[in-house]
C-alpha cells in the first residue's frame, strides 16, 4: 500500500512518470486551482464549475484522505485545509503518496514552478528533465538578441550547439509542433537554406512564439539525429491547439521518414486518438504511445480507455504517465487511475482465463515502469541514470 488513503500498489514497481511537469511553489487561490483541473483557457461557464468534471471528482476520491479528509469532502473544506498546511507540506503528502520513483519532467513551461529535482524531492523519487524543443529555440534567440540584432547563420549554428548540449543530460526532447502548426507537417528534413531564411524572417519579426512550420520540423530533425527519444504532443491539450490537426495519424509521413533513424517517438496524450496512436505503435516499431493525461481527464471512465489503449498497442508499447502539472493533486490522480484502471482490466482478463497471472503481473509491470526504463535508458532499480537535473 502506499500512504493511507491511497491506491493499492499491488504487484507494481515504482512507477515511471515519463511525461509530467513541475507544481506550483506556492499557494493558488480557488479559482487558479480550479483552472488546473481543466484544459479549458477561460473561467467555467456561469453556473458551472470545473469541479463538477472527472478530474475535479478524481481529486475529491484521491486527495482529501492524504491531507486528514474524508474522501468527496467538498472542495471548499479541501482548498481551506490545504492553505492550512502551505504548499510544501500539501506537495511532500501528495507526492510521497503517489508511488512513482522516476519523474521524466518538461521544463518547457512559464511559471513558478518546482524543477525536475525538487519535484521528484518530494516525492521520494529521482528526476530528470524533459527539453521542449520551440521553448528553447525561443530562449535561445532572447538570450542572442539581448547582445543586439541576431544574424540567421549564428542563430542556426547556436541553435544545433543547444540541442546537442541538452541531449547529453536531457532523458528526452519533447516538441509541441501539434500547438504551434498541427501535425500535418511536411515529412522530411528541410535544407540548410530553407532553414536560414526561416530562421532570418522569424528573427526580423522578434522571434515571437515558434509556429514557423521549417523551423518547427528542423528542430525535430535536429533532435531525432542526437538519438534521445523524441516525445510528440498529439491529441487534445488546451484550446489553443486544433484538436482535427493534433490527429497522430498526421504524423503518418513523418513516422516512416524517421523508422530508421535509431531515434524512438513517444506519442503522448493521444485522446481522442488513442486508438490511432494503438495502431502506429503497432506498425511503427520505433514508436509509442502514453496513456497519462488522458486518464486524469477521463477520471471513472479511465478502465474503458486504457482497455482501448491494450487492444491494438502491444504491451511493450504503452507507458505510463500523469501529465501533471501545477497542483501535486494531479500526480495523486493520475497515478491513482492508472492503477486503479490498469488492476481492473487484468483481474478481469486474468479471472476470464484470457490472461494468466504471471502475463498480466509482467504486463502491468511493464505499462508502469520497464517500457520507459527501457525506451529512455533509465537503469533499473530506484534511480535514474546520467546527472540528476538541478531544477532549470
Ligand atoms: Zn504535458
């Protein structure tokens, strides 16, 4: 068992978070944690709150017991004993109860939040850091124009020097390509000139937010040649991407242009598509597919989707996730689900006699932790390997 009130850890190892993000370091008013339960960019309607949603009931079974509730307390009574604990003490709680040992974080983020480091800190666990790709491009070209105006050719030199340099301690690169253009994207690696006139009208015009469709792919290319896993944003995310162009079977081109790169691509969130992305890492021996996010969202229904998930994806193509950001509740939630939904299908398949114990132990073992030990070369056991991230 992990801490009271929390889910059974069964027959699992210490789980693999390989797609998750820091928390806050301090403490959100109600209507600022009540929009971290949701993807949604603005207030709830009127009349409506974003409590009333599965994540929001998610938080209400998981959270309360590990702060001294009873579970479903209403979420007023849980926010008010919350701010009498101070975010510290509600993080070491909330995380130290969730049983993962190894957080894959994305820095890629703005706000003030815990880095890879401190998040696992408080769990009890190791973290290493995730490297969203458009986040540093966009840094690098701030950080070249404070010198004064930035010539294309030093930006791209910079830019391949960066990617380089953030392979020999990242786990991974992470590109939100889904956000900035849609997955629709030319297949192929564009040419060095193709790049430096992208990479001189996106410097003229300031270098506001990456959504260059050349730069975009170059940054992609550029992080498959380091070899690191390459995670892809696909599926839902928060309104400012369109859901009909985030469909991972766009990336249909772009996946057989890189099956022998050497280079594996992490699919993650998927939803609504997760049996589109089932299917490309089903064919594509190269790629894989995260079940976090979509499982927080879908809350009660998480078995359903998961079940979903196993039936095109072999099972040492799935991983484990939580997609957590902002409020430690999510990492509770997310961990709590995937148990929770992962122990429901295979006492089911097992009691069936579909299954056998042994396969669905090995199975579950593998969705939770060995698939992204292996994929990102983590070593086995409690730790991480390679320098542990001092929280960027
Ligand atoms: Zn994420």
């Amino acid at each position: 068992m992990t801490a009271a009130g929390g889910p059974p850890a069964g027959d699992l190892p210490p789980l693999v978070d390989h797609h998750c993000h820091g928390v806050l370091r301090y403490e959100p008013d109600a209507a600022e944690f009540a929009g971290l339960l949701t993807e949604a960019d603005r207030p709830a309607a009127a009349g409506t709150t974003f409590f009333d949603t599965q994540t929001g009931f998610a938080v209400r079974r998981w959270c309360p017991p590990l702060l001294g509730l009873p579970a479903h307390c209403p979420p007023e009574r849980y926010l008010a004993r919350r701010r009498e604990l101070g975010p510290e003490a509600v993080r070491r709680r909330l995380l130290s109860a969730t049983g993962i040992g190894v957080y894959l974080v994305d820095t890629g983020l703005p706000g003030d939040l815990t880095g890879p480091a401190e998040t696992a800190g408080a769990g009890g666990g190791t973290g290493r850091e995730v490297v969203r790709l458009e986040t540093l491009a966009e840094r690098l070209a701030a950080g070249l124009a404070a010198n004064g105006p930035v010539v294309a050719e030093e930006f791209t030199a910079a830019l391949d020097r960066a990617v380089r340099a953030a392979a020999r301690t990242a786990a991974a690169f992470k590109s939100v390509a889904a956000y900035r253009h849609g997955l629709a994207l030319d297949p192929r690696p564009p040419g060095p000139d193709a790049v430096r006139t992208a990479a001189r009208d996106w410097l003229a015009a300031g270098a506001p937010r990456l959504t260059d469709p050349v730069l975009l792919r170059h940054l992609i290319w550029l992080a498959v040649a380091t070899g690191r896993p390459l995670q892809l944003h696909t599926g839902f995310g928060d309104p400012d991407l369109r859901l009909d162009r985030a469909d991972p079977a766009l990336l249909t081109d772009l996946l057989r242009a890189t099956a022998d790169t050497g280079t594996d691509v992490v699919l993650l969130h998927c939803y609504p598509y997760h049996r589109q992305a089932a299917y490309l890492a089903a064919v594509f021996p190269h790629v894989y597919a995260d079940v976090g996010l979509t499982l927080t969202h879908t809350g009660a229904r998480a078995a359903a989707v998961l079940a979903e998930f196993l039936e095109l994806a072999p099972f040492g193509k799935l991983l484990f996730s939580t997609d957590a950001y902002g409020l430690p509740e999510l990492y509770v939630v997310g961990s709590a689900l995937f148990r929770t939904a992962l122990a429901e299908l295979l006492d089911g398949w097992t009691a069936s006699g579909a299954w056998s114990a042994a396969d669905a132990r090995r199975v579950g073992a593998m969705i939770a932790a060995g698939n992204a030990r292996r994929v990102y070369g983590l070593e086995d056991g409690g730790t991480a390997d390679g320098p542990e991230d001092g929280g960027r």
